[in-house]
C-alpha cells in the first residue's frame, strides 16, 4: 500500500519505527505520548517470550497495537475497538502497514467476554477512559457532531468503561500469570489497583511518566499478572519526558525511534 491515497479526513503519521505509519481520522480521538509509553512499556514485560498472544483493549485507531507489534515480531495480536468508525481506520493501518497476518482488528464491547477464549493470552494492553465524570467538571467543550461527541466520551469518559470493566475482562482472557500493562493518571492509581486486586490480578511494577525534573508524574504505566504473587511489586524508575523545556530526554528519544 505504498501508492495509498489518503481520504480528505486523515491523516497519515510516521511512526518512526521500521516504517510504520498510522491513519487517524483528523476530527477523531487522535493518539499521543501516552500510547508511544505504554507500547514500549509493554514490550518490555514479554520481550523474552518466544511467542506473544496479545489483545489491545480499546484500541481506537491502533496506535498502540502497530507500535507494539513493530516491537515483538513474534506477537499474535487482537485489537477490539467498540467505535465502527475508529474499528474500520484500525483494520486498514494494519492492511497499511502489512501486519494483518499477526494483528485482527474485532469491533466490539471488551466488556462481552465471548469475544475472546477464555484463558488465551499473555499480555493485555490499554489506554482507557481517565476521566470519571463522577469526580471532573465536563470538558470545556465537545465537537459539535453528536457522533463525534459519543466517540470523545467513550474514549476518555468512565460512561462506558470502568476499571473494574476492563479488569474483569483482562482477568477472563488472560492465562495464569499473563500480564496487563495500562496507562492511566496518577489520579486514578487506588481505583486501578483496587479493581485488578477484585479480579485476581496482582499489581506487579509501577512507573511514572515525568514530564520534566522536579515535576510530577502526568501519567503512570502499571503493570498486573494474573494470580500474581503478593510482595512482588515494585517502582520501576522514572520515565522522564523532557530534559529541560522542548528537549526530550535520551530516553524519549530512544523510545521514539528519532
């Protein structure tokens, strides 16, 4: 799909990774740092594994799932997004990037645990909704479309997914001890490890996201294992965005690609 040509609503983004690229739909959820995070923290977790049977719970576009597949040949990947619209972008960036023998895009509701076998992965990923609207003022302003307006919900709003959703559908699909890796604020931290702990998975290792030093964390990659064992947290070090203001870090850089 070299010669692509590229519908007047998209966007076509460099990946900088073995020439990847992503479609986004420009007036759409568009991806950014936190999913570039949480990929490479992903395939950090399950690098040494021979073979990788993953899921992307709300994959949206398919950021995520691109990156962390150009990470891990040897992942079998299955992206679920419940937007049709985002569901149709993320089976064509897998077409455009020529990962549709390892990655399927499944339109659907992660919370129907019929989409998946029981018991079949090692690892889940996911960017979910950090908003609760029970606790946040409404966002100042939402696109005019009321299409649009519902896919802005759902992807950033606890309406339709809650942690304790997406923990028991992990804890469904995953194998004894598969693993969870998310991104999510600092904010929400008690209720992440509050939901995995209800669904047997074990919080594992924890690594905030600094934008700049002295600052705090503006997100926190967490990771869980099914029937974990007690006591085997821990704080990974901190992943420093930028070294000073506009200058990422040597890290950024590297995970970046650029």
């Amino acid at each position: 799909m070299n010669d692509y040509i590229l519908p007047d609503d998209e966007t076509l983004e460099d990946l900088q990774r073995d020439g990847l690229r992503l479609l986004q739909k420009i007036n759409g959820f568009r991806f950014g740092e936190d999913s570039v995070f949480l990929a490479a923290f992903a395939a950090d977790l399950v690098k040494r594994k021979k073979q990788v049977q993953a899921a992307d719970l709300g994959a949206g576009s398919g950021a995520v799932s691109v990156l962390l597949a150009g990470r891990l040949p040897q992942v079998r990947l299955t992206a679920i997004e419940i937007s049709s619209r985002s569901s149709a972008v993320l089976e064509r960036n897998f077409l455009l990037n020529q990962l549709d023998v390892r990655c399927t895009a499944l339109h659907g509701d992660i919370r129907d645990q019929t989409l998946l076998p029981r018991a079949s992965l090692d690892l889940v990923v996911s960017n979910p909704p950090y908003r609760d609207p029970r606790r946040h003022l409404p966002p100042a302003r939402l696109p005019d479309d009321p299409v649009l307006a519902q896919e802005w919900r759902t992807a950033v709003e606890m309406t339709t997914l809650t942690h304790d959703d997406l923990m028991k559908s992990a804890a469904c699909w995953l194998k004894p001890g598969g693993l969870i890796a998310l991104v999510q604020r600092p904010a929400n931290l008690p209720d992440i490890f509050s939901a995995m702990r209800q669904n047997r998975i074990e919080p594992v290792a924890l690594r905030a996201v600094v934008p700049l030093p002295g600052r705090a964390p503006t997100s926190v990659l967490v990771a869980g294992r099914l029937h974990g064992r007690p006591g085997s947290f821990r704080f990974l070090p901190d992943l420093l965005v930028n070294g000073s203001p506009g200058q990422p870090s040597l890290e950024t850089r590297k995970i970046y690609g650029d």
